[in-house]
C-alpha cells in the first residue's frame, strides 16, 4: 500500500468523523467531517508508522511522554496521535487507534459531533457522563460501566459531564472495524456483576454471546484488579494479535517491564503474557489484531 493509501485509511477513516481541534476549543459545536486535504496539511504524509523500522515486538510508552492538551474544561493525555498531538512512532498500536484520557470539567462536555466506521469504546474511572445520540439513545455512563458504540454508517453524539460539582474522568477508546458500514449501535454494561479480585475479567470480545460487550472486531478487552501481589498469565486469543496494557493505577511487571500509573506497554508475536502485580494495582488490556 503506497503512503497516500495508508494515510487515507488511518487517518480519514476515523479521524474524519473525530474530534478535530475545533471541537476541542468549544463546549457545544457540531462540526463536519473534514476531508482528506484538510487533514494532510495538518499531518502531512511524514506522520506515518515505519514498520520497516520495528525491530523487536514490544513497545513502552511512558505516561510522561504521551501527548497532552489542557482547554480548560478538557484536559486531555493521548497515548497516540490525536489532534494537534502527532508523534510517527504512535500512530496507533494494530487496530488501536485512539486511547485518550481524559478529564472534563463539572457541567462540560463535547458538543454534538460525527462518527464513522469506528468502534468506540468509553470506560469511566470517576464521576458520570451522559452521552446522547442520533439513534435515540440517552445514558449516563458511571463508574464501573462500559460503553461501545459501532459509528459505522454514521452517527452524531454529544457527551458531557453530568455532574454541576465536580470533574468526570474516563477512557475513550477507539479501534478501527473488520467490517465498514455496519448500522450503527450502541450498548452499556455494568462491570460490577462480572468483576474480579486478583484475576482479569473480560469486558469487550468479537462475540454478542460472550461476557461484557462486543465489538465488529476480533479483539478482547480485560480489566485486570488486585488488591495483592498476584502473578497472573494471559493467553491470547488469535495468533495474530497483541496486547497492549493501560495501567489505571498502581504498579505492575508485564513480561519484564515494570509499569507505574497511567504507563502504556505493548506486546505481539507472543501465544502468553505474564502480569506479576503489586497490591491496589487496576490494569486495562486490550489484545487487538495487529493488522489493520
């Protein structure tokens, strides 16, 4: 696939219907879908993923080096490329395309504004966040849900934070669909009835049967809590994927490499992976296909 290609399907597959810069500076603002020009001249054709390049088959993205945008009423960490924030070498990890952290101020939120052929994945750590969109639907996500909304042919959503007193905090994740164009849907869980001690627990796989919710892609999210030193292993599911660790607090080893909070890790070309975690520690894995 030639640069121009590859830039076409990576970025303005998603990122055409995202959150560009201009959302980012307005509480309430729709905005439309930008098109392929209007993106290369802000990322231009050098901003791309050197596969060339990748000589071993892990990568450690340090919480203080990931890309940061404070508006104000957002305040924003990007562990890949994402708006004004493009690094070459985090593009995105497989079909992970975004996992931004984020903290949106008391009564404040993301105006309404579009998505396509992208599965999004929002996760609350502190506070509620109501979300509202063109199918109909209107939620409060809390601590302890889940949320995935398959854009496919097109949505619009707006989501703000309900409380008047105090910030939402959550992780809202994107990967790239194995199927484009799908009707659009959205579903939420609670965690709380399938959640572990000492263990992982699944939130997200391929398959509307199985535990938590699901995505159009072959992917399984597990959030791993321990409140002791616990060595666990994960296996994966498909031999072509990775898995790619979030730590949501605490301390942990993966493998070999030692992740404090907010610390991003990510491994492929391997059947297992060893977690070996310290006590109060909360870890987000996400294993995802590597090819996109």
């Amino acid at each position: 696939m030639d640069r121009k290609n590859f830039l076409k399907k990576t970025l303005v597959a998603g990122v055409a219907g995202a959150l560009v810069p201009s959302l980012l500076n307005a509480k309430n603002v729709k905005v439309k879908k930008s098109d392929y020009d209007h993106f290369m001249k802000k990322v231009g054709f050098n901003h791309l993923p050197n596969k060339e390049n990748n000589t071993m088959n892990r990568v450690y993205h340090k919480a203080s080096t990931r890309g940061h945008a404070n508006h104000g009423w957002l305040d924003s960490h990007h562990t890949f490329s994402f708006a004004n924030y493009h690094n070459p070498e985090r593009m995105h990890f497989g079909v992970l395309r975004v996992l931004n952290d984020d903290r949106v101020a008391a009564s404040q939120g993301f105006g309404t504004h579009p998505h396509d052929n992208m599965e999004i994945i929002s996760i609350p750590l502190e506070g509620d966040l109501e979300h509202k969109d063109s199918m109909g639907n209107v939620a409060v996500i809390k601590k302890g849900d889940v949320q995935v909304m398959s854009a496919g042919t097109g949505v619009f959503h707006s989501e703000f934070n309900k409380n008047k007193d105090y910030e939402v905090k959550f992780l809202q994740i994107w990967m790239f669909p194995n199927k484009k164009h799908v009707q659009p849907r959205y579903d939420q869980i609670s965690m709380r009835e399938i959640e572990k001690d000492n263990a992982f627990f699944q939130i997200l796989s391929p398959s509307s049967n199985d535990q938590g919710v699901w995505a159009h892609q072959n992917a399984w999210f597990s959030i791993g809590q321990f409140s002791r030193i616990t060595e666990e292993t994960y296996t994966l599911n498909d031999k072509g994927n990775g898995v790619y660790f979030f730590m949501l607090n605490g301390k942990a080893t993966i493998n070999e490499q030692t992740l404090n909070n907010r610390d991003g890790y990510g491994i492929w070309d391997v059947n297992q992976v060893t977690v070996t975690a310290e006590k109060d520690v909360r870890i987000l894995l996400m294993e995802v296909p590597m090819s996109i």
